[in-house]
C-alpha cells in the first residue's frame, strides 16, 4: 500500500483543514496516510507525494498544496480539496457548505450577518469543538475517525445531490397564481437544498405520502395557502389546523389534486 504524509498548520486545529484532510483520507481509501502538524519545508512543497493542507501559502494542486491564505478570494481548504478531488458540485450541495467556507475565510460574526444566522453562536458546535480538539492533540489517532468522517459528509452529499437533481426535473406549475411543484416520490430530503438553490422555488410542494396510500400537500411559510381550509372534505386523511400540510386518503389524479389544492389557495 502506497504511503503519503499530509502536513497541515501547528496550533488549534479547525474544521477546514480537519474537513479536508476527512475528503482526503475517504476517498483515498487504499493510501496509507500519516500526519504531521507543522510549517512544510520548500522541498516538502515541491512533493507531489506530501500534501500541504491550509498551509504553505500556495494552491498548486498537481503538486497537492492546497492553502487559501495567500489569497482572500480563495475558497477555504476543504474546498479546494473538493474540487481536486471532483466533489465541488456533489459537495456544495450540503447546507452548512458555504457557510463554513465563509467561517474559515471572514469569521463567524461577519459570515453569520451575510447568512442571516443571527448570531455567531450557530458556529459553536460542542461536536465540532470536540472532534477538532482531538485532532489536535493526537492527530495520527484522529486518522481513522476523519476518515469515517469524510465517508459520512460525501454519502451525505451525493443523497441530497440525488435528490436536489430529482426536483429539478418535478413539473411545475401554478396553482390559483401561486408556484407549486408536484414530485412523484415519497421521499422529502433535498427539498430545502433544492428550493436554497433555485432561483424561483415553488411555494408549494405535493409529493407522495410516505404514510398513507394518498398524498402529501405542502406549502411553506408566508404562501397563501391553508390547507386546514379543505380539512372536511372526503378526500383528505389529515390537514394540520395550523393549515401548512395535509394527505389525501387515495392517490387521486394530477387534475384531481390540483383542483383539490386550489381550494386552499387564500389569496386569488
């Protein structure tokens, strides 16, 4: 089994190089890697054999130094990773992606203003503090929880590509003046990622119930629409009083439930 070293920056460790250096070692599955946490000497730069991770003040990927620090429009180290290793677009997917990249570059209080979070508080993970911490101290022991790490963000990543890419495909219309959607599946993930992404994401959703034989109607906050409204008719099973959801009993048809649906539409 080929050997390689990551040398990545002394000090407090954080979640961009451990990120990245968790893609690293997931998808290299049969490289045996080692970890050393200092300053790269020119030589170890020139290695196409040594990856240089958030340090070395060069992004030059042929010979794997990936540091962002030379350059504040750099994205931060995990992301260059990923786009070395062809999971950018997979990847970018993920809820926190861009956010975290921001962390890494500008700060937590600045990114948590850009991104609407409220307050720098959201970037205080106990989990992350902890795994980072652990790098840290031991980082050769931290190898194989990286590792398992790295596997579990990028299953996570290609799920939700999957169905961010399925939504992108659903039919869309309108329903009574406002943007629906209609997704033949009754699997919801990759809803929010999908409607995060899009330029013009539909108000409400119907997909099939993943409890029930019939199906699910949605619509979220600020829509003009109470499904609570069509919650005596026949065909429906349930419809929550606060009126964002409801199920039909039966899996009527696509002109059935449309009509159905534009009952609950408030505003024409």
């Amino acid at each position: 089994m080929k050997k390689h070293l990551i040398i990545t920056h002394p000090g407090s460790a954080h979640f961009d190089e451990v990120t990245a250096i968790s893609l690293i070692l997931a998808v290299h599955t049969g490289t045996k890697f080692s970890i050393e946490r200092r300053e790269p000497m020119p030589s170890e730069l020139d290695d196409p054999d040594i990856w240089v991770v958030d340090i070395g003040n060069k992004h030059e990927p042929e010979k794997h130094n990936f540091d962002h620090h030379q350059d504040q429009n750099c994205p931060a180290a995990f992301v260059l990773i990923a786009d070395y290793l062809d999971l950018l677009e997979t990847m970018s997917v993920l809820p926190w992606w861009q956010f975290k990249d921001s962390v890494d570059r500008i700060g937590p209080v600045r990114s948590s203003i850009q991104y609407k979070a409220g307050d720098d508080l959201v970037n205080r993970n106990p989990v992350e503090m902890w795994l980072t911490s652990r790098f840290a101290s031991d980082p050769e022991a931290s190898l194989p929880m990286l590792k398992s790490f790295g596997a579990q963000i990028i299953g996570d990543a290609r799920m939700l590509k999957k169905q961010t890419d399925f939504w992108k495909t659903s039919r869309r219309l309108m329903i009574s003046g406002v943007p629906a959607m209609i997704g033949e599946t009754k699997e919801s993930a990759g809803l929010e990622e999908f409607r995060r992404l899009d330029k013009n994401p539909p108000d409400i959703v119907i997909s099939l119930d993943r409890r029930g034989e019939g199906w699910r109607l949605f619509r979220y906050d600020g829509t003009p629409v109470d499904f609570s409204r069509i919650a005596g008719r026949t065909e429906i099973s349930f419809a929550h009083k606060s009126g964002f959801q409801a199920t039909t009993r039966e899996r009527l048809s696509i002109d059935e439930v449309i009509a159905l649906v534009s009952k609950a539409v408030t505003a024409r």
